[in-house]
C-alpha cells in the first residue's frame, strides 16, 4: 500500500495480526491470543514470531498515536511493568522513527510498526532490526501542521515569552504582537505541542521546556510566506531615507509592511548583506504610488524589493526601530535557515541570540 492512509485503531490493528497482514521479513508474525488484562500486565494481542524452527512469544500493546509524550510513557510503563510469563513485550504503533527504534534497542524492547519499519529483540539470542520505510500514517489531527502558517503563532510565542497562566493569556500575547488566532487553534495548538514535549501544562500554567528543540522544529518545517505579486525597483534618493519614507506612507496609507528577515539580519547577527532591501507588504500598488515617484521599477541595479503577502506569521512581532518594522529575530532565523550555507552560519549566530534572550523558565 503505497500513499498517505487512515491510522488504524486498536481493533483494526489486530484484524491486520489476525490475517497476517503485517509483515516483518525474515520473520513471520501471526495472532496467537485476542486481547487480554489482568491486574498486573496489560496487552492487547499474544503474538509469535518464528524465524526457521525458533518461536518466541510477545505481550504486544498498541498504540495509534507515537508522538514522543505517548511513546515515552509506553515505554516508561513497559519498562517497570511485568510481562506475561513465557512472552517479551512489544510495542506496536502506525510508525517509528529511526530514534525511537534505537531508543526500543537500547531497552531491549521490541517495536514494529505497520509501514515495515521495527526491531524484534530477545535478550542474548535475537535481534532482527529494519527501517527506512517511510510514513503512510501522519499523525491525523484538526491542525495537519502547527509549525508553520498561522498556527505557527503559538509555538512562535513561547520564544518571546516563554511562560503564561492560561490559554487565553497566550492569545492576548499574540494579539499583543500583533498575530490574529482563534482560541480552539491555540487550545489544540498547545495540545500537540505538550506530546511533542516542547511545553509543560502544570500547576495551572504552561511553560516552554525545550526552546532550541523547538526552533529546530519550526526551521525543519519553515515554507515561505505565500506571494501575491513582487515589484522589484530602484530608489533614486538618498539610501538612509528609502525606509522612513516608505514605513511613515504606508502606514498613512493602512498598509501592512515589514523588512523581511533576510534584510533585518543586521539587527541580530554580523553578515553583509546585499544592498537590496526585502520588505514584505499587505499591498504593492498602494506601497509604490505611497513612495511615489522617486521608486522605478526596473530589474537594472535594483536596490528595493516589495514583496506582496498576507500571511500574518511575516510580520508577528514586529521590531520597530526610527519608524521602520523589522522581522522578528525567530523570522530572521526562520529565513536563514531556509537560505545557502552562508545563511545557515549566520542562522546559528540569532539563535543563539534568541535563546541568551529568553528568561529561564520555572522549574528548569
């Protein structure tokens, strides 16, 4: 089966052991025994796997869902519970991830999953490992992808500030810097961001645990804004007053606009940058006759970019200076790391700038 499929639940899982559909070469896997519990040991199938005239026995559990919060407290609990006498434990999800794999070895115990991927270990007899099969079940969900677009706000917030009281404080926070976002956005937002383990919720408040872990993820997940139209330019005043003339128009005008994070770069790290400014706006033709007629457009020595978007996450937390909005440094990085080797360099000069910046949160 080839595609993005529907993750199964726990009795559709077992129907794939029953009928012997899950496959795991050179090893044979089929149902033994249906679900059962007891006060002492949890399982949902007996499994057996034979390999040539060996037969071993495992206690399997499954789970539908292997973000790192439900993987990690599966295993915890499989580690200090019993297993059924005669049989190994192991763990059954829709995927595991080459970390995880190496995680179950490290614990001597098995996991398989249903794309092929997984490792079937007895202690001092067999180990059988296999991955690189990719994933056909993404973590299904309202939000396909917190990290980028809109709802990328939320983790995006926890970097200005790293800790809040309520749900409804984190929305006032990104209004505050200037992001629109329902509430039931932030509410699931926040979910997926406590099984990713990158916030704590405890104590009636919510708490940012691994700040680069999270910037890693918002970088590895980054699209640039969607555009609408672009003007590329020449400005034939003096260059120091090309921005505050353009930032005190449009802003007369009601226009949106920001330097984008490759041009704002010099606030946050040392690197030349080119002499053509990016600047991001919510509408070029209105920008360009604001300016006027000192603005040509012209592909020849271009020293000015206007860039047409509406997408919020460009201009959130703005960082005004003379008059002129600069990206925040999380955009900047964003942006950097999306860019050539030379980007990526002076991406790591920011975050390290973005992290010195962040006060340390409670409890860490």
């Amino acid at each position: 089966m080839k595609g993005i499929s529907r993750i199964p639940t726990e009795p559709e899982a077992i129907q794939r052991l029953k009928r012997g559909a899950v496959a795991f070469p050179p090893l044979s896997i089929r149902l033994v025994d249906m679900p059962g519990r007891s006060d002492a040991v949890r399982y949902d199938a007996i499994v057996e796997a034979v390999w040539s005239a060996q037969r071993y026995l495992f206690a399997l559990e499954y789970r539908s869902r292997s973000t790192p919060k439900v993987f990690g407290e599966t295993l915890a609990r499989m580690i200090v519970e019993p297993c059924l006498p005669g049989t190994y434990p192991m763990l059954m999800t829709p995927f595991l991830s080459s970390q995880q794999l190496s995680e179950l070895e490290q614990r001597e115990i098995s996991g398989i999953d249903l794309c092929g991927n997984g490792i079937i270990i007895v202690p001092g007899e067999l180990c059988v490992f296999r991955t690189g099969q990719p994933n056909r079940y993404p973590q299904s969900g309202p939000i396909k992808n917190i990290y980028r677009g809109r709802s990328s706000l939320v983790p995006r917030v926890f970097l200005a500030r790293p800790e809040y009281g309520e749900v409804n404080e984190v929305k006032r926070e990104i209004e505050a810097r200037n992001g629109r976002i329902a509430l039931s956005t932030i509410s699931k937002s926040l979910t997926t961001l406590t099984e990713d383990l990158l916030i704590v919720r405890d104590d009636g408040s919510v708490r940012l645990l691994q700040a680069d872990a999270l910037l890693d993820k918002l970088a590895a997940n980054y699209v640039a804004p969607r555009t609408t139209g672009r003007f590329i330019g020449r400005w034939e005043g003096e260059p120091d007053a090309l921005l505050p003339r353009l930032f005190d128009k449009v802003g007369r005008a009601g226009v949106r606009a920001i330097i984008s994070g490759v041009s704002s770069v010099g606030r946050y790290a040392v690197m030349a940058r080119e002499k053509k400014v990016q600047v991001y706006c919510s509408s070029i033709d209105t920008t360009a006759r604001a300016v006027g007629e000192a603005i040509q457009e012209t592909s020849r020595f271009p020293n000015v970019e206007l860039i047409e978007t509406d997408d919020d996450y460009v201009y959130f937390d703005a960082r005004p200076e003379a008059g002129i909005r600069y990206a925040c440094p999380v955009q900047t990085y964003l942006e950097l790391m999306a860019g050539d080797k030379r980007d990526r360099e002076t991406a790591e000069q920011v975050k390290r700038g973005i992290l010195a910046e962040l006060p340390a949160p409670r409890g860490s």
